[in-house]
C-alpha cells in the first residue's frame, strides 16, 4: 500500500473538517462575520501553512480534502522510481567521540580508505518491525470506518471532543504560593520546574502513546505518520533530555530508536523531517560526545554493535532525503518517500517547495557532510543557495514559493512568517556554522537586513511599537501589518547576528564592533518587546498565532522617530493595547519557541535580566493554562485569549525539542552550551561549530549586483 499521506492529512480529514468547519463557522459567524468573509483566502493557506510548520491535526484546513488534491495523489502513484543506493556500508574506527578527531580522519578520507570516518563501514544490521499494520489502518476498514462517523456526526453524536474548556485551576502549588515580589530569583529552581514541566510531557507521552508521532494528551492517544512510525516525538525531544540530563528516559528513548527503521514506503516533507529527525539524531550524536557525563549511555560500548546508532540513523536518513535534491535545478523537491528514495513536487502551489523549506536543511547536511566526508550531502545542500541566490532577488528578500523545476521564483509574496523565515535565519547560521569562513552568507543576510529595514519594518499607532510587516504583492505592493509568531524568531537571530554569539559587552571591545552593529542590537530590543507585548495582550498571556497591528497610512519608514513605552501596563484600557489586535480565528496557541527562542539569545548576548523574567513570566502562563489536568502533559490551545483556553488536545514535538529547551536554556548558566562555539537548527538542535578543512569549501560564488542588491546583467 502506498499512503500519499505523509502526515494524517486524508486520514483525518473527513471528520475534522466536517466538525471544525461546522463549529468554527458558528463560531466565526457570530463573533466576525465580515471579517472573516474578506480574509478567507488568506486564512485558509496561513491553514495549510501552520499544519505544515507544526503537524497539529488539520482542523481549519479545509483545501486538503479538495478533489485537485486527490487528483495529484492519484497521479503521484505512477510517478517513476529513482533507486538509490548507499545503505549498505561497515565499520572500523571506534567511536572517539569529540568532533576534533573526527574532522582529523575526515580531512584525510580519500588518502587512506583504512581509515574512514565514523560511521562509514558499519553494517546496518536493525531488525526489521514486527508491528502489525493496525486494522484500522486498512483501506476498506477505515473508509467503512469514515461513513459511519460521518453519519453519526450528521446526527450530531459528537459534542465538540478535541476542543475541551479547561479549568484554569493551577495544578502546581508553587503557581500560586505567595507573591515573588522582593524576593532574589533563583533560576536552578526555576530551572527545575521546566525539568518538571518536561518529565510530565514526557511521561505521559510515554504512558499513553509510546512510540507513536503524535500524542493527544487529552483523549490520551497517539498518532502515528508513517505505517510504523517516524520517531517523531523521541528523536525530536532527545538532546532535551541529554541536556536535562534525564538518563532513565534517554536510554528508553536510545532503546526504541535502536528499532526505528525509515524503510518505509511513506511520502514525508523534507523539510520538517530535516530539521526535526535529522536535526535530533545527530544532535543527539554531537551532546552524547561533547557531553558523555549527561545521561551517561551504558550500552554504547565502543566497538559493539549499536555504537554511533544516532549517526548511523542519521546516515540513513539522510540518504533517503538527499534524494529530494535531485531535481534539475538542484532545488530540493518538499516531500521524500522515504523507502523508495524518491523527491516529490509539492501537492498544490504548481509543485513550488517553500523557499524557507528548500534554505533550511543547510546546517544538516552539511555537519553530516562533515562527520562523514560524504561530500555530496554539503555540495547538494550548498547549491540551493546559489540557485536561490541566483534569481537576483530586490533588497535580499525572497519570495516564499519557489519552483524545483527551473530554481525561479513563483508569485511574489515576501514574508519573514511561515514559508520565508528560516531562510533568513540559515543564512547565518551557516556564516557561524563553519567559522565565520564562508563570507557569503553574512553578505546575502547583510542584505536581507537591509531590505528588511527598508521594505518590512514600520512602527504602530499610538505606541510606536516596531513590527516587520509583510508584502503579500511583494516590494511595489502595500505594507501588511500582519506577524506572525513564527517571526519572533529573528529579534534572537538579529542580536546572534551582531555579536556572533559573544555577549554585547565582548563584542563591543573587538576592533569589528561598528554603528551598524549597535543599530542591529537596538533592533533586536525594540522587535523582542514587540514579540512580548504579543503576549501581555492575550487573556492567557501566551501569544496568538497571528497579531495584526495599527500601523500609519501610508506606514512610517524605518527612519521614523519612536519610542514605544517601556512596561506593558496590566491596566485592560491601557494604551499600548490599542496598537494590537487579534482576529477571532488567530487566536490559537500551538507551544510555539520563537519568543522564548529570542528571550534565550537575548538574555545571553545583552545579559538583561528582564528577558529571563519574561521568560519565566510566560512559563508560568503555560504552566497555567495548558496543563492537561490528570497528569496528562500539555496542549496546545485553540483559543489562548480566553480564560479558562479551549485547548486543542495536541502536544507538539517542539514542545519538547525546542520550547522547553529554551526555557531550560534561559534559566541555565551562561557556560552552557556557549553561544560562540555552536549553532542551533531551526528546531532547536544544538550542532557545534567546525572549520571546514580540506575536503569542503564554498563551491560558489555571488553574481555582481547593483546597489539594490539585482544582478548586474
Ligand atoms: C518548528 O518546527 C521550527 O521552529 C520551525 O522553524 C518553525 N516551526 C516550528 C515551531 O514553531
């Protein structure tokens, strides 16, 4: 059988569309009729945006049912398949373990093939699954399956299930014990509450959906993405659980993953399984050599079978994904099936990948590329920048869709939001990730900068916050002044980007240290307390998925005096608010890291105490309105702006793998894990920083450009 349905999409679609749609157009109609009429469109693909970036079931996203949909997986089925080799391989060195030595061995891997890096000859000897395929996994079951419900909800069986009203009742005494005020902090308890926080997630994910993809805290069940499951939950919450230093818990983890086969005819996004399996594992891989005292691994006996299990797993994993590059401009295809070795055209938006998603697996392949001196993985990862780079773009800023065919941009939506963010943010990254050698990518992030000043970044009304709008008609169209969470990101990567990790006092000591720099970290500040006003607005304190803002017509240039207020004054006619809004059908909250992502770094690089304040203050508001109340973890929220939420009975994976992570992070000592010696992927995953040796180098160079940042012709 071959499910064209990487995450749940038809699967679940029937009935959760049929219900979302019945109760949110109630609900929708009532509150904002015309509101919602005007933005339908744009509603529905932010939809499909945010169950890509997050795999929560799709309840709002009604085009993946549509019959175009159907049509392409019909026609996927007689794609032609492109076989790949490359699995079978075996093993002589032992595992050393920390990265000097093995950029050592693989600086001299095409002199002397009896010493091969790491993982090279080792024989992938997993025992293949013994799980059964459920039966309700099987076509005729489940279509019999989907009737029946269909029937019973056109009867109203159902009352609303997954959409649950909480009590907002605190679980944990210490939520309410005494006011803080006047009190010195102390951030190791802190810290160990997000411990806490994590255990609980994770114990009852274990408890209730051990193994599966995705873990429905409420109704108590699991999900599984592909026939016997991705890792998706373990791997992506495994480093957390090194760092926190939880042995018992990686060793189970470690167990299963010793199972885990991607062998499996299962059509996957190349993207998110980057960022999230690749990522983990060979994060995973990176902390249990860089650190071997957290949660010590027993078993990994050098030499025995199962040593080096996160990097072979990477390895092959990463030989079924590098097959997405192979398309004719080199710009990756979205989607992999995995057991075939086969890239994939998108579903819909003419078969164009996301450009974030195409820019965003750099980081991977290339320390794969590293530890194992296949230099393909760096050469196919390095060439979509050059063919992106290649196109030219106005100001750095790239529009969001872009053709794997041909390597040209489709449309000319412009957005640091969900499709154009991480692109930004890997470009560098991978400045950082080897060295600060590779001096084209601090030019092409220069430049986005720049034309993000001058095309996106505008201030409200009447507060003279900073946002970063949006050009949905691209450069010559009008400003939006819409932001999405997901932009939280960059107040973080700005302040990264200006100190190169090192904190704003030692940056400003070296001789680099220039006005630019200080209009950057000014940047950043005036972005972070955007991003956190994001959440002072909200009932629950915790952040929508979408926030619009009041801005100016036409909008103030970046030039512009402002001067926003310095506190978020709790007074619920406070001034400040009116300069925000929420639209009904944006009010959800999916444990999204962004803001606590940017709190971290600017905690780290300003050393302002107010940013680990206001991490703890949005910690407690998870703790708060997201606990599932029988021990059953956490959800993410279908309303977060009101009290008691209507939770969403999910819990992501970066839940686990990033969230938590930043907060643990922020509430930790600097010393860990220092911001100038690694870089972190986009889902959180710590990799360290290398030079890039003999073996590897940039591979391209940028075409002449003109002051607007176009190719001169
Ligand atoms: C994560 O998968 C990653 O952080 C990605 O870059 C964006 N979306 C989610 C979290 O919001």
């Amino acid at each position: 059988m071959n499910v064209r349905d990487p995450f749940g999409i038809h699967r679940k679609s029937a009935l959760s569309i049929l219900k979302t749609t019945a109760s949110r157009a109630a609900i929708d109609l009532t509150e904002r009729a015309v509101e919602a009429s005007i933005h339908a469109i744009e509603k529905s693909k932010q939809a499909v945006d945010e169950f890509d970036m997050s795999f929560s079931v799709p309840k709002n996203v009604p085009s993946f049912g549509n019959p175009q949909r159907m049509m392409e997986d019909r026609a996927w089925g007689n794609t032609a398949v492109t076989a790949r080799g490359g699995k079978g391989s075996s093993h002589t060195n032992k595992n050393s373990g920390i990265l000097g030595e093995v950029q050592e061995r693989v600086g001299s891997l095409f002199d002397d093939k009896n010493t091969l890096p790491m993982y090279k000859d080792k024989p992938y000897a997993y025992p293949p699954s013994q799980r059964a395929r459920p039966i309700w996994r099987r076509k005729r079951v489940l279509g019999s399956v989907l009737l029946l419900f269909s029937l019973l909800y056109y009867f109203g069986a159902f009352g609303r299930h997954h959409d649950t009203a909480v009590s907002s009742t605190p679980i944990w005494s210490w939520l309410t014990s005494g006011s803080e005020s006047g009190k010195i902090a102390d951030w190791t308890k802190r810290r160990d509450r997000v411990v806490e926080a994590f255990t609980l997630s994770w114990d009852a994910y274990e408890r209730y959906a051990w193994g599966y993809d995705a873990f429905h805290p409420i109704s108590k069940k699991g999900e599984q993405m592909a026939p016997q499951g991705m890792g998706w939950i373990i791997v992506d919450a495994l480093d957390t659980m090194i760092l926190m230093n939880l042995t018992s818990r990686v060793s189970h983890a470690r167990q299963w993953i010793s199972t885990l086969s991607y062998d499996q005819d299962q059509d996957v996004s190349t993207f998110e399984t980057t960022i999230r399996m690749l990522g983990g594992l060979l994060s995973a891989h990176y902390l249990s050599n860089e650190f071997p005292e957290l949660a010590p691994l027993a078993e990994d006996d050098p030499g025995a079978p199962g040593e080096d299990l996160y990097l072979e797993k990477a390895k092959d994993l990463a030989d079924r994904l590098v097959t997405a590059f192979d398309s004719p401009s080199g710009v990756p295809y979205a989607s992999v099936n995995l057991g075939k070795y086969e890239g994939l055209p998108a579903h819909d938006e003419g078969g164009a990948s996301s450009t974030a998603e195409t820019t965003t697996l750099q980081l991977e392949f290339k320390y794969l590329a590293k530890l194992t001196g296949e230099k393909y993985f760096w050469d196919k990862a390095e060439k979509v920048m050059e063919v992106v780079d290649n196109n030219g773009v106005e100001d750095g800023l790239v529009p969001i869709y872009i053709y794997a065919n041909d390597g040209t941009f489709r449309g000319h939506n412009i957005r640091l939001g969900s499709r154009g963010d991480s692109y930004y943010e890997y470009l560098i990254k991978q400045y950082l990730q080897t060295n600060k050698q590779e001096l084209v990518y601090l030019e092409m992030w220069d430049e986005s900068l720049r034309g993000v000043r001058k095309h996106l970044i505008t201030y409200t009304e009447p507060s003279e916050f900073t946002i970063i709008g949006e050009r949905p008609d691209g450069l010559k169209g009008p400003l939006s002044p819409k932001m999405d969470h997901l932009v939280c990101f960059m107040p973080g990567t700005i302040a990264l980007a200006a100190t190169g990790g090192l904190t704003e006092a030692e940056a400003k000591k070296q001789p680099t240290w220039t006005n630019k720099n200080e209009a950057d970290m000014q940047l950043a500040r005036e972005l972070m307390q955007t991003c956190w006003g994001m959440y002072k607005w909200m009932a629950t304190g915790l952040a929508a998925e979408i926030t619009y803002f009041n801005i100016a017509t036409p909008p103030l240039p970046e030039s512009a005096p402002h001067k926003p207020p310095a506190e978020f004054n709790e007074d619920p006619e406070a001034r400040w608010r009116k300069d925000f809004t929420v639209h009904s059908m944006d009010t959800h909250n999916l444990q999204r890291p962004e803001t606590v992502e940017s709190l971290f770094y600017m905690w780290r690089i300003t050393g302002d105490i107010k940013y680990r304040e206001w991490g703890w203050e949005m910690f407690k508001s998870f703790m708060n309105h997201t606990a599932v109340q029988d021990g059953g973890g956490f959800s993410s929220l279908s309303n977060a702006n009101k009290v008691p939420p209507v939770m969403r009975d999910n819990m992501e994976s970066f839940w686990l793998a990033e969230t938590l992570k930043y907060f643990y992070l922020l509430f930790s000592s600097d010393d860990l894990l220092p911001l100038d010696k690694i870089v972190i992927n986009t889902e959180a995953h710590p990799l360290p920083r290398f030079d890039m040796g003999q073996l590897f180098s940039t591979g391209w160079k940028r075409k002449p450009r003109d002051s607007d940042g176009k190719i001169i012709r």
